[in-house]
C-alpha cells in the first residue's frame, strides 16, 4: 500500500476503459469505479485499477466483416455474456493482427484453432476459431499483417490479465493506460 491506494501489480484487479480521452487524468474513488467499469464493459468488477484512453493510439479490425454479436459483459466470472466481438467472416477470409505485438500462442484449444497476441501496452487479443495460420508462437507481428484465415464466426476478445474489455473500445482508437483508484 501507499497511502490510500495499492500499488499495481502484475495481476490486475480489475480496470475500466474511459472512452473520452480529457477524463485521462480522472481520479476514481471506488464507488465510481464500478459504476464505470459497468458502463464501460468490463466483465469483472472489483475497484483496484482505472485504465483510461489515451489519444494517438487504438487497434485496427481484424476482418472486414461486420459484427454480429458485441461485447456483452457477463454478470458474474462464470456467466452467460460475449467476452468479445463476433464476426460473420467467411472460411479463409484474411485476419490481420489489430495491433504490434508478440505471437504468444498459436494452436488447437478444445479442437479449434486460435492466435493469441501479447502486445506492448499489457493488452492481449485472441482470434478464432480459425482455418488456418499464418504466424508462428514467438513471432513478431505489425498491425495489419495477415495472421490467419477465418472459419465462419470469427471472435475477437482484448484482455488485459484475466479481465476482459470490449475490442470495439479499442477499435475506435482508444488505448489502455492504467491509473490507481482508491
């Protein structure tokens, strides 16, 4: 602890994404940070950390190819939501890492292919179910660089530790900047 607030940790808790960039310097109390962890879309709750958009950043679509579900947080860690964004691709339309990055795993998880990339800012983004691959784990990425083909209903999750956030945040040029709150 110093002071009144923890000091950030490998784990984090639990954080918010601010989707106007002049709040970047708001200092959250706990009550507020729920209430805005839920309106801005965190699956998770628990009033450690506030991450705020910060201009000049953001990630690119994956696809070109709308989305058919969005990002619905879930009521509790093992509820029913969408913990990401669900796209109508067609099987081998091209996806492209949304952001630079390290290729942290690619492979087969309960018999359907996935990419996981870990970027610079503490985010990471998962693709999948996909048809084919392109990259290999440990491999450096560039935003826009094809990584994979699509099976139909590609999904595209952003978490940061085991907290996930609304890509579509992200999409529309936002970045994630942790900031302690009581």
């Amino acid at each position: 602890m110093v002071g009144r607030y923890a000091v950030l940790s490998v784990t984090v808790a639990a954080f918010a994404v601010i989707p106007a960039p002049s709040q970047a310097d708001l200092f959250l109390g706990s009550g507020e940070a729920v209430q805005l962890m839920a309106a801005a879309g965190v699956a998770e709750s628990g009033p450690k950390v506030a991450a705020v958009l910060a201009d000049g950043c953001g990630w690119v679509a994956p696809v070109d190819a709308p989305v058919v579900d969005p990002f619905r947080p879930p009521a509790h860690r093992y509820g029913p939501g969408n913990r990401g964004l669900e796209y109508r691709t067609e099987q081998g339309q091209q996806v492209v890492a949304v952001a630079n990055g390290e290729v942290g795993f690619v492979g087969p998880v309960g018999g359907t292919t996935y990419v996981v990339i870990h970027h610079r800012d503490g985010l990471r983004s998962t693709y999948g179910p996909l048809s084919s691959t392109l990259v290999l784990s440990g491999s450096q990425v560039l935003a826009h660089q094809p990584i994979a083909g699509a099976a139909p209903a590609m999904h595209l999750t952003a978490r940061m530790g085991d907290h996930y956030i609304d890509p579509s945040l992200l999409l529309a040029g936002g970045c994630v900047r942790m900031r302690l709150v009581e």
